[in-house]
C-alpha cells in the first residue's frame, strides 16, 4: 500500500458494514428460504407444520417432531444446491427422525448430489461463525 491510499484511508475511517449487510442477507433469507422449503416439500410430497429462519451458530438447519423447519439465515450465502440439499435433509427427518441408513436412502433418492452437498458444507464450515 503507498503513502496515498493509507491517508486515504485514515480520513475515511473504517465503518462496519458487517451489521447491515447481515441485516440484509437475514431479509432475502426470511424472504427466499421458506417459500423454496415448501416448494421442494410439496414435489417430494412431505407435510410441514411450520418453517422458521433462525440464527443458529452449529446448524445449517432443524427438523423437530412436531414438523417445524427451522433454516439458518446464513444459507442464502450458500450455493443454491447446497441450499436445496439443506432442504431435503430436513425434510427428509420427516420420514425418518434419525441418520440410518434409511434415512440416508431417502435423501439420495430425493438429492443425488448431496455428498457434493455435503462436501461442500465441510469445506465452507466457516460460514456459520
Ligand atoms: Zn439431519
């Protein structure tokens, strides 16, 4: 960096945008996630009481027994299969509560590309702290 970029910089001191921009993302989140989870749901033809967007810090997502999804905001900065495979995972707990090998059946069949999903997601686990 030379001299002239750094006095610009000291006369513009550095806001953090951080806090707006995830404001931002968390909307487009709220507003993109749920509608793609019930469009998916009904093509794999899977009930689903409730679908939330929420804030977690160690999962992508959540499936309780009662049938409400929750999505972390954060995955609208994911590519758009891994978002989708977020999705059918969830759903998937629908008709198993576990990760047998039953479970893991179900979702090949309904996302064959999830293990490059799932790569994916250990690759970037970076995003969600
Ligand atoms: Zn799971």
């Amino acid at each position: 960096m030379n001299v002239a970029d750094q006095s610009v910089l000291l006369r513009h001191p550095t806001t953090n945008l951080r806090p707006a921009v995830e404001r931002h993302l968390w909307q487009l989140a709220a507003t993109e996630l749920p509608p793609r989870l019930l469009e998916l749901a009904a093509s794999l033809h899977v009930t689903v009481q409730r679908v939330s967007v929420r804030n977690q810090r160690s999962r992508w997502g959540s499936c309780s027994r009662s049938g409400t999804i929750s999505l972390n905001w954060r995955l609208i900065q994911t590519p758009d299969y891994v978002r989708d495979y977020i999705c059918v995972h969830e759903l998937m707990h629908r008709r198993e509560m576990n990760h047998s090998a039953r479970y893991w059946q179900h979702v090949a069949e309904a996302f064959p590309r999830w293990e490059e999903a799932e790569r994916w997601l250990k690759a970037n686990n970076g995003l969600l702290r």
